[in-house]
C-alpha cells in the first residue's frame, strides 16, 4: 500500500498534461538518452520509461545516484564498507522526490525518521526542532520565543516592513524582488539578531554550499517558505536506514532495467551532434536517438555543451556558460575506536564553529555503521564543512578533528582505525542575480532538454528536491511533444501565506503607506 506524499492538507498538485498512456501506441516508440544518473537524470528516465519510451542512461562514475550515491571500499583492517558523499536529510516536503523512491519502497520503510537535530553555535547553545507546532507562521513563533539565540526583544526589533518578502514568497516573483540582494546582507537589513543569524546560516544558506554573502537573498526566503513558513511538514526529515546503494539506487536500478532501460555505468559521454532530426550521442560508440535529457552536475555540463558546438543558439550557450559551482566543501567520516556518548544525537548542526558546519554519527541511524560499531565497540562519526575557505585539505582535516573533539570531548582521545576524506566543488552556486540567467528545462533545441538541482523551474524546490522536479519535468516535456502524457509535480504553496500583501510590498519598500 501506497504512503501519501506528505501530510501538508495544502499539499500543492501541479497536474500533467494528458495524452496517450503509452508509447507503445505510437508508431515508433521514441529512443531518449539521458546522461548524468543522479537523482534528475534517474527522475527522467522513470518518467520516461513508464510511459513505453527506449531509454538509455549514461553515468560516467561507477554509482547510481549522483551526489546522493555510494560506493564500496575498505578500512585498512580489510573491512568492507560503504563511502558516501555524505549525509543527506531527506525532508518530508520533498514530494517530488518521495515519489521516485515510492516506484520502489511505497510505504517508505526503507527511511528512517530522525525525531529531531539540534543546532550548536559558538556559544555552547542549543536550537531544537523537536515538538513545535506545524501550522506555518506559528512555528517561526514557536521557534523564536523558546530559542535561546532569539530573544523576545530580538522578535520586536525586527524591521517587519524589510522582513515582509519572508512571509509572502511567491515563485517567481520573490525572485524580482530579492536576488539582487546577498542572504548575509539581507539579514543585516531586517535586523535579524545577530546571535541568532547561525540558525538562517546553518541551516539554510550553508546548506546550499555557499557563503551567505554570496546567496541570493531570494534562494534564502525560498528556503524559509519551503521548509519552515510556507509548509506544515516542518524541518525534521528522514534518512536512508541502510547506506544510499542498498536503500535507494539499486531497487530503483531494478526497476529501470524491468523496464528496458539500458544503464552504462564507467561511460562518459563525449559529445552529442543534432542533424536530420536526430541527435547522435558519441560515448565511445555513437547511437542515434530522438531526444536527449542532459542532468550533469555543472562542470559536466559545461564541459559537455562546449563539446557539441551546433546544440542550441548563442544565448543559451552563454547561459549554461555562466553558471558558477559553489565553493568547495570537505566530507571526512571516522571509523573511531571508541564510542560517542550515547546522549550524542544522530545529526548535530553547527554554526559560526570554525571549520566544521555538522557532525553525524552514523552507527545511530544507518545499519552498517550500527553493526560495525557494535563488533567493534566503537562510533562512525562524519564531519562536514562547507563554502571552505582553503583548499589545503589537510590543515582542514585537521581543524575539523580538533573541533570534533572539543564538542565531543568524551572521544578526544579516540583513534581512527579507518578514515576517509573527499573534497569536491561540483554543486551549483545560486548566486546574487543569477535566477534570471539560469538555464530552465527547456532548451532552444527541440528534443533537448535539461535537469538537475542547479536547473530553474518556477516552483518552490530546492536541492535534492529541485533536481527530482526537474527530473519529472523533462520527462514530461518530451512525453507530451509525442502526444505522450506527462507526470504531475507536486509542491508546498506556491505563495506564502500573506501573499496578499505582495502588492503593499513595493509601497512599503519605498516608505509609503
């Protein structure tokens, strides 16, 4: 039996084009090469397989999954062990994204709830999710007033005539209003309380790599409304109980394959041409298809269209050229001789703590780990730290271990049987007036259509999310131009809840009544 997709009664139903239900009643079923197996380009070839098209799926890592992927290796002991990119947090309002993983786990048992994750900030205090309300507006409430970064006098001095955008975001619109504007800055202007300003870093701006003078105030408010001010399914999320291969990408991978799709994994595609109506796909041998998704991270995307010189017109060329990737970050995990103290929460936020933005420990939550810490009486801790400011890696390790230690002194003399450190710079950067610019997935190239997190799509989505609606969007896309039907996207609110007032919004900017 089916889970539904979240709890939110104002859980938003963007319905999908109608047409045929299959392909098969076509002439030709149409063949579709989607490359990057990530969660847009696995999103897309779902969508595109269930409707009877031939589709061929091109990664070229090892894995499923893309940046939510694992893979295996070993301790130095000879152990087997599943590595990461690292933690992901799966939230409740990613409806999008819980409709790919219930194609295969439709009652969601493959994930876990976490029942709650504190955020420490330099001073030793300590913000809690657990137990507020989940009517949007009075949960911010709720939160402030028992927030001991977020005082009573903090709430009354805010500017609520600058801090108005929060509360009536609607896409795109909060987007002409906002994205010329830093998140760093946009916070100084609404007199966020300073003390406070970890919890809007912490969790929101450094969740999109980036620095918050860099993110755009509008991708901020965005992320407010989704998570906290525009849906009632609140911040906590659920993780994978068993490592990212086991509980997501290899069912899936099941599911694609009972469906023809073709999965190439160690293949990188080199370049596409388009002539006669069909694209020729070159990943050491050429194939011929008729449409093609391109869901790369950026690099790989920008690397790929300079590659095939006649796919689109100039100016899209030149928007798929400027996009940025975000700051590199460090993901370290720890295979520790010795155990947290069991009070240790499984995921732990960080904020204005010099090198280390979150602390997991993975024995709490996912089985592996858990297994392994009880044969060995030890913990699997992971350290983040993102939007790093150096590329020395190992002045960074370093400085993440020592912070780990004095957080959790009871491991300050613990030894790591087992490390492993992975640096990357591979995420987009939305970056202040960058929305505008920002490929969307439809391209000037019939046929051609993009997908992946870093894509624009007028929704309120963001990170995982945004690369499952994307996904679902492409698909859709080449379905209905094949007289094919599409798939519905769902969605928090579009519009916050005083929305209305957005007309007063310009008045009050400029100081009239």
């Amino acid at each position: 039996m089916s889970a539904p997709l979240g709890r939110d009664r104002r859980l938003v139903v963007h319905p999908a084009p109608g047409g045929l239900d299959s392909a098969g009643k076509l002439d030709r079923r149409p063949r579709v090469a989607v490359v990057g197996a990530g969660i847009a380009g696995l999103t897309a070839a779902t969508g595109l397989a269930e409707r009877g098209a031939e589709v061929t799926l091109y990664e070229r890592e090892a894995h499923l999954g893309g940046r939510a992927g694992g893979w295996p290796t070993r301790l130095p002991d000879g152990t087997g062990v599943t590595m990461s990119r690292g933690f992901h947090a799966f939230f409740r309002q990613y409806y999008n994204l819980r409709a790919l993983l219930s194609r295969t786990d439709p009652g969601f048992e493959r994930l876990t709830p976490l029942e709650d994750y504190p955020l420490l900030d330099a001073g030793g205090r300590t913000d809690t999710f657990h137990g507020l309300p989940t009517t949007p507006l009075l949960n911010a409430l709720a939160f402030a007033l028992r927030s001991p970064t977020f005082r009573l006098r903090d709430l009354l001095a805010l500017d609520g005539r600058a801090a108005l955008p929060l509360a009536t975001v609607d896409v795109p619109g909060i987007y002409q209003r906002l994205d010329h504007v830093g998140a760093a800055a946009f916070l100084e202007r609404i007199k966020f309380p300073e003390a406070a300003r970890h919890l809007a870093f912490a969790v929101f701006s450094r969740s999109f790599f980036a620095d918050p003078r860099e993110l755009s105030a509008a991708e901020l408010a965005v992320m407010f409304h989704l998570y906290f001010l525009g849906s009632s399914e609140g911040l906590l999320f659920d993780v994978p109980a068993d490592p990212f291969p086991q509980s997501l990408w290899t069912p899936l991978a099941e599911y694609l394959t009972a469906r023809d799709v073709a999965i190439h994994l160690r293949t990188n595609v080199e370049n596409i041409d388009k002539s006669r109506g069909f694209f020729r796909v070159t990943a050491g041998a050429e194939e011929e298809f008729d449409a093609v998704v391109l869901a790369c991270e950026v690099g790989g995307l920008q690397s790929l269209v300079e590659a095939s010189p006649r796919l689109g017109t100039d100016a899209w060329r030149r928007k798929v050229t400027g996009l940025r990737a975000a700051p590199g970050f460090l993901v370290r995990r720890l295979w520790l001789d010795r155990a947290v103290a069991a009070g240790r929460p499984p995921f732990l936020g960080t904020g204005g703590i010099q090198s280390v933005d979150n602390i997991s420990v993975l024995d709490r939550y996912e089985s592996e780990a858990r297994c392994w810490a009880r044969k060995t009486g030890g913990s699997v801790v992971e350290l983040h730290a993102y939007a790093a400011t150096t590329t020395d890696v190992d002045a960074l390790s370093k400085q993440m271990d020592e912070q780990l230690r004095g957080i959790y002194p009871e491991i300050a003399t613990a030894r790591a049987v087992g490390e492993i450190t992975l640096w990357r710079e591979d995420c987009p950067l939305f970056g202040i007036g960058s929305f505008a610019n920002r490929p969307t997935v439809t391209t000037t190239t019939p046929g051609l259509v993009l997908a992946g997190d870093g894509i624009r799509i007028d929704l309120p989505v963001a990170l995982m999310e945004r690369a499952a609606a994307t996904g679902w969007a492409a698909a859709t896309t080449l379905l209905t131009s094949w007289g094919i039907a599409g798939h519905p996207l769902h969605s928090v609110p579009n519009r916050g809840r005083l929305a209305l007032l957005n007309h007063l919004v310009p008045w009050l900017e400029h100081g009239r009544p």
